[in-house]
C-alpha cells in the first residue's frame, strides 16, 4: 500500500505496467486524476455530478483574498491540489489565515484549491470492481472528527487517537444512502478509476450531497473505513483482497 506523489499518482503503476508485473488497485489514469483534486473536479462536473465550488490557485497568480471570499463564502479552504492525507490542508476565516494558508500550501504542492466550506457530514463509500469489471459500492460509512479538531485535519487522522470516530453504516435514510451509492459509482467511472477506491462525500442537514474527492488507496487496515464500510456490506477483508488480486491478474492478463 502506497500513499502520496509517485505512489499514488500513476508513477509507480505505470512503471510496474511497463515491467508487466501485475499490481492490485488502480491503475495509471485514476490514480493520476484522482489525486489531483482540480483535474478530478473537471471530470466529476463533465459528468454531471455534484462538487463543493471552488477556484485554483497557481503560483504567482493567486486572488486577492476579498475577491475569494465573495466568490466561495467564508469561512473556506485551502488545500494543496496534489496530496492526501489532509496534508497541507488550512481553514480560512480571516486574511491573516489565508496568507499563512498559501504559504503552507505551497510547502507541499505548486497547485493549491481554495474551496467553499460545506456544512455537512463526511460520508464515504468505498467502491471495489470485480474481475469483469462489475462494481459492488458499500453501504456509506461516516467520520465523526472531534469538535477540538473543527474538521477531519491530518491530526484528527493520524495523530490523535481520539481526533475522529467511525460509524458504519452511517444513518441516512435509504433513498439517500441509495442515491449517494449510485454517484458513486459514477464518479470512480467519472475520473477514469478501476479496481478500487473511496469516494468521499460531504452530507447537509437538508439532504443535499456533494462529492468532496476520490481516494484509490485509502487506509486499508482492517480497520479503517474502506474495509469497514466493506465488512457492513457483506463482504469481508479476505474477499476484499481476493477480489482486488482477481481484478489485477485478469488486468494485466488483458494487456
């Protein structure tokens, strides 16, 4: 399992499709458009499918700080377009906290998001595809980050052991848990994804959806939400990667 730049992004899959070594997961075009969250905001409008407003930031020519705050509210967020993990990852409310946002933002990448904050749950479904390319969309699972953290930062995830909790299945009712699978499942095809990943989704109180980012390598413990929400869904950790090592093998079978 993999994380990041050149783990995540395509490099190593297209190096390891270059060799015809077989690999589990997604393969090189998910992987590189999911995790440039710009690109994969793209595709998911292209689609048709419902995503948090935003604008990008490029070195040099980032917006004044009144022109963002009238074009996505406040307070918002800045986020680098290419890390995971909420790695560099800001609230803004103020100017001061944008100027310190841009700056820790670009520790970690030269393409930033500023985004609207959405006011919602953080829903997630993981998505894995069969052998024949048939896909299975879990029940929704939900991330509850503490209130000391404000929202699910790369604290809540890796450092605190309390930053955030896990309900799975999460408590929708089920027109909306069966609306958000079925966008799911369009949106791994959406950004050109196979194998497997998560799908993250943001869920007001009024029932609207958005789809926040795709993840094609999530936590993958046994514990963490891609197996979880997979356990809810009838489908166990060993089936998990007996199915992601089918889909593998027939892929690199076909090439």
């Amino acid at each position: 399992v993999l994380h990041g730049l050149h783990g995540e992004d395509g490099s190593v899959q297209g190096l390891a499709e270059v060799a015809r070594v077989p690999f589990a997961g997604c393969g090189i075009l998910g992987s590189a458009t999911a995790l440039d969250k710009e690109i994969a905001k793209r595709l998911l409008k292209e689609a048709g499918l419902p995503t948090a407003r935003s604008v990008t930031l490029l070195p040099g020519v980032a917006p004044a700080f009144a022109d963002l705050q009238r074009e996505l509210g406040l307070p918002l967020f800045i986020k680098p377009a290419r890390q995971g993990s909420s790695v560099g990852v800001s609230k803004v409310a103020t100017e001061r906290d944008y100027e310190a946002a841009l700056a820790e933002g670009l520790k970690h990448d030269s393409k930033l998001l500023a985004e609207e904050f959405i006011n919602g749950r953080e829903i997630e479904c993981s998505v894995l595809e069969d052998a024949n390319g048939g896909l299975f969309v879990s029940r929704p699972g939900e991330i509850v980050p503490a209130e000391s953290h404000g929202f699910y930062s790369y604290d809540a995830k890796y450092i605190d052991e309390n930053g955030a909790a896990l309900k799975v299945p999460a408590e929708l009712p089920p027109e909306i848990e069966g609306k958000i699978r079925e966008i799911a499942a369009k949106a791994f095809r959406a950004v050109g994804c196979d194998g497997m990943a998560r799908v993250d989704f943001f869920v007001t109180a009024d029932m609207r959806y958005v789809v926040n980012e795709l993840n094609t390598i999530p936590g993958f413990t046994d514990i963490s939400m891609y197996a979880k929400a997979m356990a809810a869904s009838g489908v166990s950790y060993a089936e998990v990667i007996d199915r992601l090592v089918a889909h593998g093998m027939a892929r690199a079978a076909g090439t």
